[in-house]
C-alpha cells in the first residue's frame, strides 16, 4: 500500500498509534507511550475527559464554522500547538525539524524542546527561520542557561516556555526497563528490535543528528555520548524557584510560558512573575503519579487568573473534542505531545500533518454538533456537566 493511501486510512490518533508502535523501537515508542509509577495520572488524564459529556443542540444554523483563533496574540489555525517533546529525534530521523515544518504549514505553533535531538540551529536552518517556540529547562549552569536563551532569541524564536515541574525526574519503569539511552544500548534485546524497525534504522543511518543537539558541542568538556549522560544528569536543578523565573523573565525580555502548572495557588504566582501565559499541565503523567489529571485542575486555574494570562492545557489531549472539552473549562489554547509523535513515528513529516487534520476535522464536527460556529463562542454551556468543575466531584 502507497503512503498516501495507507495515511487516508488513518481516522484517528489511535490509528497512527498503532502504526508508531510497529515501526519505532521499543525503548523509544514506551519512552512516548508510558507514564510514572503506576500510570495512574497518565490514564486519568485521557479517563477524565472521556468522562466529560457534550451537550449536543439542533436546528441551529451551523454553515459557516471556525475554529481559527489566536494564542498569544498570533493567528492559528486551531487552538492546539505542538508541546515539546524530548527525543522526537528518536522516533523519526530529523524529527524536530519534520514536526516543525508540519505545524509552520499547518498553521499551528512548534515548541522545541532543551532536550531535543535537532538543535534550535538546525529547526530554525530548516524552516526558513519560521517563528517557533522554545522550552528551557532551569539547569544549575547558569552561563549555559544564558546562552541558550541568546541562541533561541538568534533562530528566532517566539516566545520561551519554562518547564517547572522537572526539578527531579519522576520514576518511569519503562525506561529503567528499557535501559533507555541516546544512542541506544546495544543489549541483545535491544539490537534484536532495531533488526525489526528497518524502516527507522535506515533514517537514522541517513542523519548526522543522533544525540542532544543543543547540548553537544555547545557546554565544554561535552563531547560524547558519555560527558553527555554524566553532565545531563547533574544538570537538573532541585533548587528551582521563583526568583529563578524572574530571573528567566528579565534575561529573555520576550513573551515567557510557564509549563507544569497544576495548583491554582502556584498559578497566581506564575501571573505575578509576568508569565504571558501558562500551561496546566501533570507532564503527561510522567512526574508525580497520583496528581491529578490535567483537564480535572483546569477550571479552578482558570477562575483563579481570570483574563490576566493566557490559560493552556496539555496531558491527555488525543482528540479535537478534546480540544473542544478544554476551551469549555477556560483553556484558550491546548497542546499536544504523544498524539503529534504517534504521527511522527508512523509517517514522518505527513504523519504530523495527518494528525493535525484529524484533529481539526473532530474539532469542527463536535463544535458544530453542539450548535456552535466559532472556537471563541464555546463555553461551557457544551457540557452537560453539573458544575463548571466537571462530574469528577
């Protein structure tokens, strides 16, 4: 079967799920498909939407429809961006700068992540120097911080996105099962899946970029994939606080995204530190497992900042009437991550795409079902919920 028609086959998310977990090696399609501990927080987060019922309405003229809107201040073509992701690169050869080029023609935001395979370098190379957004993690060098930042400020980048619920990594069975690493370890299990995944190893064979792009080569003394694991692991820094995102707000000047929000209390805080906009988030159930899902904490956030910040939500986003579901609690935007690296995995550049149109067509058609024609007119009046807080209480 040809690769387009083998894509119009693909209806859903879930069907490019499965095609992913074919074609990507083991330890990188669970290092995407897996969460902390149990798993709970990382079911809950798709359980709990599921949960939310629609409130469908008729005989209402819904012709002309659109799902079009803005996200910090910028036109989109739906409101959903890519989330970053560390190791796209592992699930497709280039995988940064193919999801990048997907969401520039698409009409969507990209967000590169710190630990991503391509470098903010090669994205920006890539693209046409197309805007794009970039994710900093709070190191404890600092210097490497500051030049990171001037690096995203020189391959134009957006707006910054600070990540703050990774102080410490959370347990992720999969990957300690996984013996997960950049390259891969070549363990007799593991080099038996790479023999099976011919498709991945030939992309990988036809790329120069295999490890952390931003990293390598740009923090001295690394230089291999050994200075590298040793240094990324004393990098993370447990001591992150406030005033360090103060810090981050002065030295980046620009628009600044505050990412792993859960608390309403902190979501305060995250206005007083001039945060344009922040992300409701649990890291996809990959850090502390028994938090709660993301679309459960969603509407005390947004009732405790009001309109002085832009209110986001990714963890559990696998469909566009899930995006619907978001906007009704007061997110104004969402973003994705496993559902634009199933894409990814399966199909590369076009799998990307396919998602993103899947998830605008669910998105158009459930809006419509529930009577209404434009993305800033829903509220939620759509759900058919006792409280705005959802059924959960």
């Amino acid at each position: 079967m040809s690769a387009p028609a083998a894509l119009a086959r693909m209806t859903c998310v879930e069907d490019l799920r499965q095609v992913a977990r074919a074609r990507v090696p083991r330890m990188f399609y669970e290092y995407v498909d897996s969460g902390s501990w149990r798993e709970s927080t990382y079911r809950a987060n798709e359980r709990d939407f599921q949960q939310l019922l629609l409130r469908q309405r008729v005989a209402r003229d819904i012709s002309q429809r659109t799902v079009a809107t803005t996200m910090l201040g910028h036109h989109v073509a739906m409101p959903v961006a890519l989330a970053p992701t560390g190791l796209t690169g592992m699930q497709h050869a280039d995988g940064e700068i193919l999801a990048a080029r997907a969401a520039r023609d698409f009409g969507v935001p990209f967000t590169l992540s710190t630990m991503s395979i391509c470098s903010l370098e090669d994205v920006a190379a890539n693209t046409g120097r197309h805007p794009f957004w970039f994710q900093l993690y709070v190191m404890r060098d600092r210097t490497f911080i500051e030049a990171l930042i001037e690096r995203a400020r020189a391959a134009n980048c957006s707006a910054l996105q600070l990540t703050l619920d990774l102080p410490v990594m959370g347990q992720r069975h999969a990957d300690i099962r996984n013996g997960l690493s950049v390259p891969p370890r070549p363990t007799l299990r593991n080099l038996l899946d790479l023999a099976l995944r011919t498709r991945w190893c030939l992309g990988m064979l036809g790329t120069r970029r295999r490890s952390f792009g931003n990293i390598v080569g740009h923090v001295k003394g690394v230089d291999d994939m050994a200075s590298l694991a040793a240094w990324t692991n004393a990098q993370f820094d447990p001591t992150l606080s406030w005033a360090d995102v103060e810090w981050i707000k002065r030295r980046w000047g620009g628009p600044l995204v505050l990412k792993g929000i859960l608390d309403a209390e902190d979501a305060r805080r995250a206005v007083d530190c001039g945060a344009e906009a922040i992300v409701v988030s649990n890291h996809g159930g990959r850090q502390l497992d028994g938090a709660p899902s993301a679309i459960r904490a969603l509407p005390a956030i947004a009732d405790a900042v009001g309109r002085e910040t832009e209110v986001w939500l990714d963890s559990g986003v696998r469909s566009g009437q899930d995006v619907l579901k978001a906007r009704a609690l007061g997110a104004r935007g969402t973003m994705i991550g496993r559902a634009f690296l199933y894409g990814l995995g399966a199909f590369g550049e076009a799998g990307v795409t396919r998602v993103l149109q899947i998830i605008r067509r669910e998105l158009d058609l459930t809006m419509a079902f529930c009577g209404r024609t434009h993305i800033d007119d829903v509220d939620g009046s759509i759900l058919l919920a006792p409280r705005r807080a959802g059924p959960w209480d």
